[in-house]
C-alpha cells in the first residue's frame, strides 16, 4: 500500500472516529433537551410547583399532580439505600481488609452475578418471595394489613438490586486509601477495626457518601422490578405497607394510552425529564467528589 | 479494654454475616426461579410460538420471543459497537495527548450511563416518532443500541487503558498511522477484552424492558425484517405474569428461567474470557 492510500485511509477513519465523539458528548443535551421539548406542552399548562406538589391526578381533567409519585418514588428509594447500606458497606470493608485472596476470587463472580441478573427476574422473586412474605409476617408484625405489594416490597427489592453496584464502588473506594496510613495507625498499636473505623472511614468518608449517592440515582430509576412489585396505587401513602407509584412506574405504565392525549403524552415526557434531572444531578455530585478524591490521593 | 475487643467481634460476625448474605440472596433468587419455572420448562416452550388460545392457557411456546431478544440485542451490539469502538480507540490513541478532553469524555460517559433505560425508552420514543418510524424490531435495535454504548465504551475503555505506551510508541516510531496502530495493534491486543465489553453489554441488552417496552411493539410471530414488531423475553415474562390465568403465570415463570438461563451462560463467558486475557497477559 502506497502512502497516500494510507494516509487518506487514515484521515477518513480520523473524521468517522471525530464524529462519534462529538455525538456521545451531545448526547446526554440530546437526550436533555429533546424531553424538555416534549415537555414544554404541560409546562405551559401548569406551573412547575403545581406539577411537583399538587397530588391531585387526573389527567382526563387535565390535573397533572406528580406529588403521589415523587412521594412514592422517595420512599422506595429511601427504604432501599437504608437495608443494602450496612450489606455494603460491611461487606466491602470485610472484602478489602479482612477477606483472603481466596474468598475475593470466591465473591467476584457472586457480585458479578447480581449485578448481571435482569430487572424483570428481581421482580419475579418479589412477587414470589418478598410480596407474600410482608403480606403473611412482616405487615401484620407491625399491626398492619397488607396485601403485600407496597412501598416496603419495592424497597427491599431494590436493596437487593443495589447491593453489588454500590459494593463494587465501595471496593473501588477503599483501595484508594493508602497502605502506609493503615500500617501507620496499626503501629501505633491500633487494632484492625480501630484502624479501619478512625483512619478507613474516616479518610474515605466523602467517597463511601458519593457511592450511596450513585446508588441512590440508580435506584431513583429502576423501573421494571419496583412496577412489579408496588403495587401502582395513586395516592400518597400513608404507611410503608401501603402500595404506592412511583415516577418510572407511572411512565412504563401508561404509555400505551397516552398517545390520544397530547397532554398526557406531554406529562409523561415530563415525568421522564424529572426523573433524569434528578438522577443526573446526584450523579455529577457524586462522580465530582469520587474524582476529586482520587485525584488527593 | 473487654469492650473493644467485644466490639471487634461484634463487627466480625456482622461482617461475615454480610458477606455471606450476598451468597444466600444470589441463591435464594435463583433458586426461586429455577424451582418454579422448572416443572412448566419443556421443548415446546422453546421451540414453538404462541398458538391460537397460548393466553388462554392453550398450547405454544416463546420461541417469538426468545429470538426476538437475540435479534434486538444482536442488532443493538452491532450498532453501538460502530459508537463504541471508535469513541474508545479515540480517547487511547487520537487524544492520547489530551487528558484533559479524554477525562471530560469519560465523566460524560459515566452520566450516560448512570440515566435509566426508561429514560431511554422515552427518548427512543421521541427519536421514533420524529424519524417517522412505527413501533418495530428497528426502534428497538436503536434504543438499546444507545442505551448499551456507554456499558460497552466503559468495558473496552478499561482494557485499552492497559495496553502498555511502549507497544503503541513502537508502532508509530515505525511509522505506522493512527488508523493502522488502532485496528493492527490496539484491537488485536484487546479482542478478548472487547468481547467480554460485547457479551456484559449482551446481557444488559437482553434483560432491560424498560428501554423496549415502548419501541419493539409485541407480536406473537418471529420477526422477518426490521419494520416489524417484535417480542422480547422479558417482556413476556412481564406481560404473561400478569394474566390472571394460572397456566400462563406458569410460563412466565418459564421464561424468567430461560431468560436466568441465558444471563448465566453470559456470566460464565465473560469470567472466562476476562480470566483468559490476564493470564495472557501475565
């Protein structure tokens, strides 16, 4: 091959491989502005606190009150990050400080594992593990009657789902303290867990907050297996054993019969626009402190 | 003094207890499908589409949509693959001098790929409808072609990052272009690691509904071209799970196992190839 043919080969490879660039880096403002467009319709109906306070919903009326939602969202979420919150961390501590070479090569493909399982199978194991479960013992020990599908069921099956993203983080996390401030808190006669506790935690604690922070917008947009598991009752719940409905669930729920109503459509984009915001905020807070962190050290 | 060494062991035994209860969950949701799909799994379940009646508890399989899922995903591996690999031969090789640029491409990749498929599904919606397409096995291959490349950018991205600089400074001393040290040196060094990116970002592919559940449509036959609909595997766990007829819940119960099935078939591939390509390179 002559140089010219390579050097042409070369540059149009160049243009191909600039072109994609440009797209992957426009493509969350694609994305970002292509709902804000779709949503611009409800937004012009309805001022922006009424959509996010307002729990009236009713949208043949055209009364789009996302309140029950964002409640019910909140809630799943916030049960789910409280149970997998002492799983990983204790399980990420043990791992990288007391773990043999043996257990982690045991672990990994376990990790690995859950986190590759699909959403639609966690929410068959809901309905048939979970759902019954807080219907027959757990509702009832707290004096409550449940049919089982509610905000708890959805919390702890997203727990489960967050336990190996949030782990693999944490893992990554306290790698990156050093080894020469752990041995130096252990030679001043420290024990393991002191040293961990007052040195580990305590240097990593930015970025074991940043790692809930990712699985908290993880969980924010899980979709499938919290839907399954819900229950989709509008009305902002009153106790955790209640059904609820969260954001995502609205919008895979109801997007088959939207299309007739303009406004509808308009709300559910919205829904999505909300939802994405949301999660991309505490995403770039989270990788920010993460990237910072690593960057000390 | 007692107290700490009490609080030591009080940890200890939480945290065993924690790592063991990753191997009971992973167990337990396992279990639970493969003892329930099990006993309503036969050949006729993979073998067949529905016929007359299927949701109604007569006789067909998922065949429809077992190859459905391995159409969309195939079809979504080959389209962000023509993303993917170029975005992460750029950020080693063309931008190698620029740090700077590459960094801010990978923090906008973690965004990507931190913003949920449902998201995505709602954004393949619009895209569909401003390009004029309907609800079809196209839609789909686009949506979860979008939705899959920022898992596989990151997958290959993390191998190529390791290929040492003197392999690639070797190859352009000699006199190599960018495009031959990409595909001739950079490739063919990280093929078994660009597979394992191909097969993780595979099982996402096939296991999301969110991100289908509004372009792929449904139908009850296996797609012959890219404008039809097509159904999927979760999505026909999703959708027979929720009749009210028993014999159809039992499907479903059928396809969550064969669905479980495939995502651990992927599972073993990739630890298998990741665990070829280190001892290769060690």
């Amino acid at each position: 091959m002559n140089y010219k043919t390579r050097k042409l080969k070369d540059q149009l490879v160049s243009l191909w491989i600039r072109f994609m660039v440009l797209l992957v880096v426009a493509l969350p403002l694609i994305i970002a502005f292509s709902l804000l467009y779709k949503s611009w319709l409800i937004l012009g109906h309805s001022s922006l606190s009424e959509l996010l306070f307002s729990s009236v919903w009713r949208p043949l009326a055209g009364e789009f009150g996302f309140f029950p939602f964002i409640v019910s969202s909140v809630w799943v979420t916030f049960i789910g990050l409280i149970l997998t919150t002492p799983i990983c961390l204790f399980s990420a501590i043990f791992l990288t400080y007391y773990g043999s070479r043996h257990l982690l090569r045991f672990m990994q493909p376990v990790i690995d594992i859950l986190a590759g399982i699909p959403s639609v199978i966690y929410g068959v194991w809901g309905i048939l593990v979970i759902v019954p479960a807080i219907g027959k013992y757990l509702a009832p020990m707290f004096g409550y009657e449940s049919s089982g599908f509610s905000i708890m069921a959805g919390g702890i099956v997203l727990s489960v789902m967050l336990i190996p993203f949030i782990l693999n983080i944490l893992i990554e996390i306290f790698r990156t303290v050093h080894q020469d401030l752990f041995d130096a808190s252990l030679s001043l006669g420290a024990s393991k867990w002191q040293t961990i506790k007052h040195v580990v935690l305590r240097k990593s604690f930015a970025g074991i907050v940043s790692a809930f922070g990712l699985g908290l917008s993880r969980a924010f947009g899980e979709t499938i297996a919290v839907l399954m598991v819900v229950g989709n009752v509008v009305g902002v719940p009153e106790n955790l054993f209640q059904p609820g409905y969260p954001l995502p669930a609205l919008i895979a729920n109801n997007y088959g019969e939207m299309l007739s109503i303009p406004m509808f459509d308009s709300a559910l984009m919205f829904a999505a626009l909300l939802l994405m915001v949301v999660v991309v905020v505490f995403n770039i807070i989270s990788r920010r402190t993460i990237i910072y962190l690593e960057s000390k050290h | 003094m007692w107290w700490r060494k009490l609080e030591e062991k009080i940890i200890y035994l939480l945290m065993v207890i924690s790592v063991a209860s990753l191997v009971i969950l992973l167990l337990a949701v396992l279990t639970s499908i493969f003892v329930k799909g099990a006993p309503y799994l036969s050949w006729e379940m993979v073998s067949q589409t529905p016929k007359g009646g299927y949701y109604f508890g007569r006789e067909g399989g998922v065949l429809n949509a077992i190859v459905g899922s391995l159409y969309l995903s195939l079809g979504a591996i080959l389209l962000s693959l023509a993303f993917s690999l170029p975005l992460s031969l750029a950020m080693n090789i063309h931008l190698r001098a620029r740090p700077k640029i590459v960094n801010r491409i990978r923090f906008v990749l973690d965004i990507l790929w931190g913003i949920p498929s449902i998201v995505y599904g709602a954004f393949g919606f619009t895209l569909m409808i401003y390009l004029g397409i309907k609800a079809s096995l196209l839609a789909g291959i686009i949506t979860v072609g979008i939705f899959i490349m920022p898992i596989m950018v990151r997958g290959m991205d993390e191998v190529m990052k390791n290929v040492p600089v003197s392999l690639i400074e070797s190859a352009f001393s000699l006199g190599s272009t960018r495009m031959e040290v990409a595909f001739k040196v950079m490739v063919r060094q990280t093929i078994p690691g660009i597979a394992t990116a191909i097969l993780l970002a595979f099982g996402r592919g096939i296991g999301d509904v969110a991100s289908v559940l509004f372009t792929t449509g449904y139908t009850d036959n296996v797609p012959t071209s890219l404008t039809q609909q097509t159904a999927t595997l979760p999505l026909a766990v999703f959708f027979q799970l929720g009749s009210p007829i028993p014999e159809v819940q039992n499907r479903a119960y059928a396809s969550a196992l064969i669905l479980t099935v495939i995502i651990l078939v992927i599972s073993i591939a990739v630890r298998f190839l990741s665990n070829k390509y280190y001892s290769n390179r060690h």
